[in-house]
C-alpha cells in the first residue's frame, strides 16, 4: 500500500465533490492540504462556500479553500444547476458555511503548496481543469512537483454525459483538458464515465445513509436526485477512492488527446490505441492511466462504511 497522500482538491462543487470531501475527511490517515475551486457545476465562489459547508460537517474546518477561475480559458461557461440544484448541493438550502474562503487564488494556492512540497502533493481534479491548465501556463514544471495528478473526466469507450461524446468537466473547457493530458506528469490518472458508470448509488443505499452530522448531509443533498432519478452516479468520491486505493481499478497505459474541433464531438476524449503505427510529432504525448474496469460493489461498500464512520 503506498503512503497515504497529501491531497490539493480542485473542484466545483457540486453535490458529489461534497460527497468526495466528506469520503477523504473520513480518512484519518489522508492529509486534505486545500481545496480549489473552478467554474463548473456551478460559479466558483458558489463551489468555494458549499466547499467550505462540505469541509465543516466532515469536522476539517480549517482546511483553506480558495477561489479559482470564474470561466473556461476561452468557451463560454454553462453550469450544471438542473442537475446540482440552484445552489449545487440539491436545492437543500442548508445554513451558510461557518468559514469564508482564503483570499489567495486557487491557483496561486496550486503552486504554492506544488513548490513548498515537491513531490509530494497528489492533485484530485475533480472540476473542469481551467486551474490547472492556468497552473500549467505560470509554472512549466508543475508535472514535476506534483506526485501525481488524478482526474475525475472524459468517457474513452462509453458514450459522454454532456454531449454523445464528451463527460462534463472535459467538455467545460476542452482547451484546458487538452493542455492536461499532454503534460508529462509524474502519474497521470483519468477516472472517466467508462467507470464512473458501476459507481452507483441506489435509493437503499441513500436510505441507510443517517446517523451523524456528515451522512445526514449527505442524505440532504443526496435527495432531489433520489426523487427525480432514483439513483447518483458517484463520479467524485470514485476518483477520491481509486487515488486513495488504486486496487480498486484496473488501467490502461494510452495516450489520450482532446478534440476541440468536432462539430459534434468537441471534448471528447481520444484514446490512441495504435500498436504499430508511431505517432507524428504532433500526435506524440505522454501516456495517461485510463481507469477502465473497478471493483464497484468494494468501492461502494467503502462509501458508506466512510460516511456511516462519523460520530
Ligand atoms: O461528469 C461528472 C463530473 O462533472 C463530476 O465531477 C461532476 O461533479 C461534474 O463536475
Ligand atoms: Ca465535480
């Protein structure tokens, strides 16, 4: 098992970054350094206070939460409230967070925690990647400091979610993604739609969710989606899962690019699965750990043991 990580969250948080938060916090062993919040789901300072709420019920309150790109690098932003709820936590209008966010930017607060402890820092992407692609562009050694970098995003053999082809935080700013996925990081990990997809909570499963602080907030901003679509897709908490426990997923070693031309197919995310061809030049990039298969029914298990943990 390797040592439990440093994390830097980025996120935009929506209802299952919350859900991810309180499935690191339950970790006594798992170092949340900061968060960062990106335009996504919803506006930044929208992410960074139901950030600040998540960090609260999950007893972390002093974890600094900072404010990042407020738009994608160059499309225009749509949010995702039909599906998060006006305030991105399920319409649960719950009381304001305690705290506010730090006054440092999310991506001055990304390279200042990746310089202060090189190597060490595991980055959990779990919003569109406008922070990091923008932290890619002041400091090109960013792959370097970072010890890894895992990405919640991108559907390589399954239909998208945003579009027939793309999965939302790619699709939000392909330009961003596509400046991510070319760097050549330490460990590079995509958990995309093509695993998210076994990631399931069922209404027995929201039921059983109670008992503490935490999993009653989990239940509440759970409940919009449980009575409209009777299931969530766990898509954060799993790529908090598989950067905390990689046997939990199996990968594929490929080279994936982002295609931002495609009438149809902007921000899909273009696996390279040649074996004999060689790339051109401009092809050429490092290859990403595809999360292509998980142990859904040990992961979901987990999910619960970690929020039913709580006091
Ligand atoms: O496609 C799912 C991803 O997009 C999740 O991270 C969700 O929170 C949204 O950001
Ligand atoms: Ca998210």
């Amino acid at each position: 098992m390797e040592r439990p990580p440093l994390v830097l969250v980025d996120c935009d948080t929506g209802v299952d970054d919350a859900l991810a938060i309180l499935y690191l916090a339950a970790d006594p062993q798992v170092e949340i350094l900061a968060v960062g919040t990106v335009d996504g789901n919803v506006a930044a300072e929208l992410g960074a206070e139901n950030s600040l709420r998540a960090l609260e019920v999950a007893g972390r309150p002093t974890v600094p939460v900072a404010i990042g790109a407020r738009a994608p690098l160059l499309q225009e932003s749509r949010h995702a409230e039909h599906f998060h709820g006006q305030d991105g936590l399920g319409d649960s209008h719950l009381p304001p967070p305690g705290g506010r966010p730090t006054d440092e930017g999310a991506v001055e607060q990304m390279l200042r925690l990746a310089r202060s402890r090189p190597g060490e820092v595991s980055l959990l992407a779990l919003g569109p990647l406008t922070n990091v692609a923008l932290a890619l562009g002041v400091e090109p050694r960013l792959p370097e400091l970072l010890r890894e970098v895992v990405i919640m995003g991108g559907a390589v053999a399954c239909p998208g979610n945003q579009s027939p082809w793309a999965e939302f935080n790619i699709a939000h700013d392909p330009e961003a993604a596509e400046m991510v996925l070319r760097a050549r990081w330490r460990r590079c990990t995509l958990v995309g739609l093509d695993v998210t997809g076994e990631a399931i909570l069922e209404p027995a499963g929201h039921q059983r969710l109670g008992g503490s602080v935490a999993a009653e907030f989990a239940s509440r901003i759970l409940a919009q989606q449980m009575r409209t679509n009777h299931r969530f897709e766990l898509c954060d908490p799993l790529a908090a899962a598989i950067l905390v426990d990689r046997s939990l997923a199996t990968f594929q070693r490929l080279p994936v690019s982002v295609d931002l031309d495609g009438r149809h197919t902007r921000g899909a995310t273009v696996a390279d699965r040649r074996t004999t061809l060689a790339p051109t030049e401009e092809e050429a990039r490092p290859a990403v750990e595809i999360a292509m298969a998980v142990a859904a029914d040990r992961f979901l298990a987990e999910f619960s043991r970690r929020l039913g943990s709580y006091g």
